[in-house]
C-alpha cells in the first residue's frame, strides 16, 4: 500500500507541475476552447490538459518499475500496453483540440489505439453471467479482442460526453479510478490475484493524475483536459475494468453460493461507469430519434440537466461527484463484505439524499413559485373587500341598472338655516 501511495502522489505532483507548463504552450498554439452555444465557460480557455496527464502517469509507472514489490506487476506486459496505447490515443486527443478531426477520424483513432492495447495483452478473457445457468464463458482471441476493442471505445466516448463541466471528468474518473483500485487491492489481499496487479498499478496512477490535474479545472477552470485528457481517462479506465474483473472466474469466489457475489465482478465495472455510460446511451438514443448523428453535439447532458434545475456550476458537480462515489463505492463495498443487510440499508438511505438533493432546486422553487401565488392571491382578497372596492363596484352596479340604484341620502342642510350652530 506504501508503494502504491508513492506512485499515486507522484502521478499527482508531475500532473500539478506539468499543467501550468501545458496551458502555456497551449496557448501559444492557440488551443483554445472558444464558447458555443452549449458550452458553460464564457471566454476561451486552453485545453489539451490531459498532456500534462499523461506526463505524470508516465512518470508514476517509471518510478513503479524501481519498487520492490510493483516490480512484479510488470511480469506481464499489461501496464506497458497501457501506457503505449495510453499515448497514442493522448496525441490523437491533441491533434483533435488544435485541428478539431471529424468524428470518423477520431472514431478511426480510438479502435486503433485500443487495438494496440489489446494485442499487447490486455484482453477480455473470462465474463460471468449470473442467469439462465449460464456460468463462466471463456473468451479466445476471435471473441475476447473485439469484444475488448468495443468496450475501449464505449469507455472513451463516455468519458468524453460528461466532460461539459469544469472538474466534472476529472473528479468523476478518480472516483472511478479509486474504486477500480480498492476493488482489485481486495482481490489480491483475498487471494485471487497479486496485490501487486497491472490494474491496481493502472488505476493508482490515473486516480493520481486527476487529482493533480483537478487544482486547475475545478471552476472557474483554467485549462481544460480536451479530448487528450478524456480519452485517455477513458482507455485507462476500460483497462482497468477488462483486467480486474475479465481476467478473474467469479465461479472460484468463497462466496459462490450467493448469487450477489458471483454478479459482483460483472456489476461493479457498471456501476462504477454508471454515468458516463447512461449519458452516452441517452445521447444516442435522443440523437437518433431526432435523426440526428449520435456524435451531434447537442445541450441535453446530464449535466445540463441539473443546471436548468437550478442547479449552480459547482453544485452541478459536486452532485455528480455524490452520485459517482455512491453508485462505484457502493458496489465495491457491496463485493468486499458480500452484501450485508446494514450496508444496503445505508445505500438505500443515500440514495433517497441523493433523489432529494437532486430535485432541491425544483422544489425550492416550486415552493416560491406557489408563496408567491398565495401572496399575489391574498393582496386580490384584499382590494377586494377594501371599502372603497365596495363602493366602486356599488357604483358600476347602478350605471349599469339605474332602477337598482340605493337611494340617495338627503343633503345636509346649511348651517343658519333653522340650526344652532354650537
């Protein structure tokens, strides 16, 4: 654990130093991300951040390879996969922020670079299917390699549609990543891998990078990641889930009589990618009814949607950030103790805060909106019954029937006039 905690803070430290560095240059070469439409920053602001991200995850995995026990991670050739694939995918997201490439050319890009992660060893090999009897199925090379290569490329574009806010990419993948790392740490303390493993190693390293990168994107951001940061989060991240959960037979579990344990290793990749991925299908989805392309940008994120709740920029975030801890811990959690009542009594629980923080805004201004109806309300009663009101409308009553008219009051009479004025 010591070993990791030094790979994580020197992750951090190289992406905070290198940032100030990377927005510089950026904007020397004129990266900058002018304000559209559906964007929430008002003036233009560098990107290519995740630069300086790749920067401190390969210095991270340079000082692993001189540690003694995450020596062992790199018996295989996962991490150094990660770390070429890594790359090749980060110059694709900057040639994208200068240039600005067409959705096929990035699309071309993704499958590239995901290829390249594949054949050098980081596959899709075991998947359990807790229905039907399925069981443990078995992936060969024919199936396991694109079946990885979708799972990259699903991964990367998720992790590029959230990115609408400032800090939002950032904090959403080092949750992500945290829970990825607690998650195959417990596999190795439990048994059924190393405790030195490529995808503790790899979420480490990324966790570490987005919390040395997000001092400078959290708002009012002054770079941000790009499509370099976010798709290498993303391959970093689809990474992890393929090695800690597809290389492990849920079928070998202490636990295999229940079945929540057995469905663990399945559901934990999608519930710690939860919101990216429902935002990604989403988008699809509203696009293609629309006749739309599923890559035309459009202000409908779920982002965008709790800011026209009512929602501020900040709140908008940490809310996500609440939503994304809940849902990536909560399974883990879940997977670790194998699902005791307490701890899904919690869940439940802070689910319900979440719903409720969720529709504040809403409801707060339900409630003024309908205060303010009363109050409107209340001030008609009272011109109303207002003595004046009364007469006036006496008055309109009489022009318009005469016949209905009171009587007149007899005219006082003038003083002198048969009175003692006293």
């Amino acid at each position: 654990m010591r070993e990791y905690a030094v790979v994580l803070l020197t992750a951090a430290l190289v992406t905070f130093l290198a940032t100030p560095v990377v927005r510089m240059v950026a904007i020397r070469a004129r990266m900058m991300a002018a304000p559209r439409d559906r964007d929430v920053h008002v003036i233009p602001t560098p990107r290519g951040g995740g630069v300086a991200m790749y920067l401190g995850v390969a210095a991270a995995i340079l000082v692993a390879t001189r540690l003694p026990a995450l020596q062992r991670t790199f018996d295989d050739s996962q991490t150094f996969a990660v770390l070429v694939a890594g790359g090749l995918i980060c110059l694709l997201g900057v040639l994208d922020d200068k240039w600005g490439l067409d959705a096929l050319t990035k699309l071309t890009g993704q499958i590239a670079a995901a290829g390249v992660m594949v054949l050098q060893g980081v596959q899709l090999a075991f998947l359990f299917l807790p229905v039907a009897d399925i069981g443990t199925i078995s992936f060969g090379p024919q199936t396991g390699v694109p079946l990885t290569i979708l799972v990259t490329v699903l991964t990367v574009n998720a992790l590029n549609f959230i990115d609408g806010l400032d800090g939002l990419a950032a904090g959403v993948s080092a949750i992500a990543a945290l829970a990825f790392f607690a998650y195959s740490y417990n596999l190795g303390i439990v048994g059924y891998d190393d405790v030195a493993s490529a995808p503790a190693l790899i979420t480490a390293v990324l966790a570490g990078a987005c919390l040395g990168f997000l001092p400078h994107n959290f708002s009012p951001a002054r770079i941000f990641m790009g499509d370099s940061g976010s798709m290498l989060v993303g391959l970093m991240l689809s990474a992890a889930a393929v090695t800690a959960t597809g290389g492990v037979d849920a079928q070998t579990f202490d636990s295999a009589a229940s079945l929540l344990p057995l469905a663990l290793p399945l559901l934990v990749p999608i519930a710690i990618l939860f919101i990216p991925f429902v935002d990604l299908v989403m988008a699809v989805v509203r696009r293609s009814v629309r006749g739309q392309s599923p890559f035309s940008p459009d202000k409908m994120h779920l982002h965008h949607r709790l800011l026209s709740i009512g929602h501020s920029h900040r709140r908008a975030v940490l809310v996500m950030y609440f939503w994304a801890a809940l849902l990536s811990f909560g399974a883990v959690a879940l997977s670790i103790t194998g699902g005791q009542a307490e701890l899904l009594v919690a869940i439940a629980v802070l689910l319900v805060v979440g719903v409720v923080v969720v529709l504040s805004p809403r409801a707060r201004r339900a409630a003024r909106e309908a205060r303010q109806a009363e109050i409107v309300a209340q001030r008609e009663r009272s011109r109303a019954e207002h003595p004046t009101a009364r007469a006036l409308r006496a008055q309109a009553a009489a022009a318009a029937d005469p016949a209905r008219a009171p009587d007149p009051e007899p005219a006082p009479r003038a003083a002198g006039a048969g009175q003692v004025l006293r």
